[in-house]
C-alpha cells in the first residue's frame, strides 16, 4: 500500500467511549503515519533490539507511553486499546514496546507505587527504561503453580534463585518484574513479585530466543540474585494475585493489538482487491473475493465490539471483567489470524513473500493466540465464570 490504513476509529461502538478518546484516537493515527508506517521492518533479533530502543524513545519523546504507565496510576484501558490497535496496524514491534512497558509497570501500579518503584516508572513513562514482565519458565507456561523460581529471605532483603524463559525484552530491558515461590505449600504455593534492575548481582542474559517475525524474546537466569527488602512488590504471598489482575486488565489490549493487525490486513486486501487485474478485471469484482472480504470485515467488527466492551469493563471496575476480557482476547485473536490469513489468500503468490506486509502480519499475529493465556485457557476461563456465576445464582 502507498498510504496509511485506515485509523483506529470509534465507527460503530461510540457508546463505549467518552469525547476524550475520539481525539486519542485521531491523535495517534496522525503519529503512527509520521514516524511508524513507513519504518522499514528489523531484520533479524539484533535489527529488533536496536530498532525497539529507538521505538521506545520515539514513543517516550511523543508521550504515548503515558497511556502505558499512566502518571496518575490507574489506567484508562480504551485509551490504552485505542494506541495499542494503532500502533499494530503499523508495526507490530511498536505495540510489542509499548505493551511491555505497560505489563511490566501494572503491578507496581497495583501494588501501590513505592519509593524504589516510582523513579522506574517515571523513567518507564518516559521511554528512558524499558519494561519486562517475566513470569513463564520452562514449567511453568498456563500452570503457574509449576513455577521454581525461588524466593528466600536473606538477611534483611531477598535472594532469589531460578530462570524465566520466554521473556519479552529479557537482555533488553532495565528493570524486570519478577514473580517466584516464597512459600512451597502443598496446596498451591505463594508467589511474590519482585523490582529486579537488569545490573542486579546474579541476574543474567541466557541468551535470545529467535522467533520468525523479529522480537527481544530471551531467557534470565537468577543465580543468588540479592535483593533489597524495597525490591518487593505489594506484600509477601501476594505475587499470584498481582499477575492476575495484571493479565485481567491487559487481555484486552492484547485484543486491541490483534485487531488492528487484522485491520491492517484487511486494508492491504481491499487495496489489492481493486488494483489486481485478472480476466481482464479488478478481483474486487469477483464475487468469491466479495464473499471474504465481507467475513473478514464483519469478524472484525464483532472483535472490536468485544475488544472495547472488555475494555470499557476494565474502566468502570464491573465484576464481569475476567470473563469478558477472555472472551475478547480468545476471539480478537483467533479472528486476526482468519483475516491476515484471507487477506493472504486474496494477495496470492505475492501475499507468501517474505517481505510482504501481510506474510510479516500473519508472523507476528500468531504468538497473540498464545502469550497473556492461550486460546484454549481463555475458553476454560470464560466456562469457569459461567459456571461459577449461574452456581452463585442457583
């Protein structure tokens, strides 16, 4: 394409939002045409790591990282969908920079910013400090409970020992939110989360983890990682429940992300449609053509819908929130994935190029399915509160 997508809008779920979110919305379409559309893609992890530096600071100078790590300390999750469904629909890794600033400052916002805390989310904010939010381990992936990082008392601070694998940013980032055991309890153990700096004494870069659309992806290693007693967050035992709430609120923006890569590829679609000639016309003209573009508009639709319900739930503190977060997250992704891949199927040979906007969508939409709960743990969450609500109920 040799134009910009079309901007996230509130076309069709105005009910949702309030004046303010109309010129955020405006605002950082106009940003992501000026320093993101035409941003030449990373090659390779290094390219990436470079390039998600550059992004950050870029983010930070332009003050859209204020809708990751919100000054005031609660976040406006619309707005905070809104930037991230734009900046996907122009690339990928710039919404990766910004949803790891904003899942690695959740839960020192939830906990109640301390002092050892705000100077980094102050930096956060800025673009100076970059984020990591490192729970998964070898293990421990949907079952949380399997997790071996250790956390002992060591005088009057902490030692941690253990790994984190899969980590966005791991080897990148300035300061790391670490959840281990404080409590090995038969029943289901007691995890804490610790502010860990990257120049911590025992914690070190594993190395990288290579994905097939570039992103910092890696493993930490945490070998006597002495810590200050500051350097917890929120009180001992209360790890799980920050992760939660963290992941509850954020499901959405991963929803908003999968959407706006989808919208990015159902724009490539339509422009392709009208300009590809074939039998002597446009493929907009063919039917079977019609046909998916018409799905893929609609499913679109119906995700946004979710998206921003979920969202709007997040804002206004309704109960109903883990469910219709993990409705949204499973459905917003899995239909990214359908629509980057009709969007594919319309471009046909040239849509398998490597270099191709839309193979490079259809490679980054993927871990969406998988990261912040898959699909299939957002479909047994969604069962679970069903169940739970109508039991309560009867």
């Amino acid at each position: 394409m040799s134009e910009l997508p079309s901007t996230p809008d509130t076309l069709g779920v105005e009910p949702l939002f309030e004046p303010a979110h109309h010129e955020i919305a405006a605002g950082v379409a106009r940003f992501c045409a000026g320093e993101l559309f035409d941003l030449p893609p990373a090659e390779g992890d290094e390219a990436a790591r470079r390039q998600a530096r550059q992004i950050l600071a870029t983010l930070g100078e332009a003050g859209w990282l204020g809708y990751a790590v919100p000054e005031e300390g609660r976040l406006d999750l619309r707005a905070c969908c809104l930037v991230r469904e734009a900046l996907a629909a122009a690339s990928p890794l710039a919404d990766a920079v910004f949803a790891l600033q904003c899942l690695g400052s959740q839960p020192l916002l939830l906990a109640g910013p301390s002092e050892a805390a705000r100077p980094w989310l102050e930096a956060a904010r800025a673009g100076r400090a970059m984020a990591a939010f490192a729970m998964t381990e070898e293990a421990a992936g949907s079952d949380v409970s399997a997790m071996e990082t250790r956390a002992v008392r060591d005088g009057d601070g902490w030692r941690l020992d253990g790994s984190k694998r899969y980590i966005s940013n791991a080897g990148l980032a300035d300061f790391y939110v670490v959840f281990a055991v404080t409590d090995r309890r038969p029943e289901r153990p007691l995890l804490s989360c610790f502010l860990v700096p990257a120049d911590s004494p025992g914690l070190a870069f594993a190395g990288p983890q290579v994905m097939s659309e570039p992103h910092p992806l890696g493993e930490i290693e945490l070998s006597a990682c002495r810590l200050p007693a500051e350097a917890l967050v929120g009180e001992e035992g209360e790890g799980f429940a920050l992760g939660m709430k963290t992941l509850d609120r954020l499901r959405a923006s991963v929803a908003a992300a999968a959407c706006g890569m989808a919208r990015r590829a159902l724009d490539e679609a339509l422009a392709h449609a009208r300009s590809r000639i074939q039998f002597g016309r446009p493929l907009a003209r063919f039917q079977l053509v019609q046909q998916k573009l018409a799905v893929m508009a609609t499913e679109l639709d119906a995700a946004r819908l979710l998206t921003y319900r979920a969202a709007l739930a997040a804002d206004v503190g309704s109960d109903d929130l883990t469910r219709v977060s993990a409705m949204a997250k499973w459905y917003a992704t899995e239909t990214a994935q359908r629509v980057i891949d009709q969007s594919i199927q319309i471009h046909g040979g040239s849509g398998v190029m490597a270099a191709s906007p839309v193979d490079r969508l259809y490679r980054a939409v993927r871990a969406l399915r998988i990261y912040e709960g898959a699909t299939e743990i957002q479909q047994l969450v969604v069962a679970r509160e069903l169940l739970r609500r109508d039991g309560a109920e009867g």
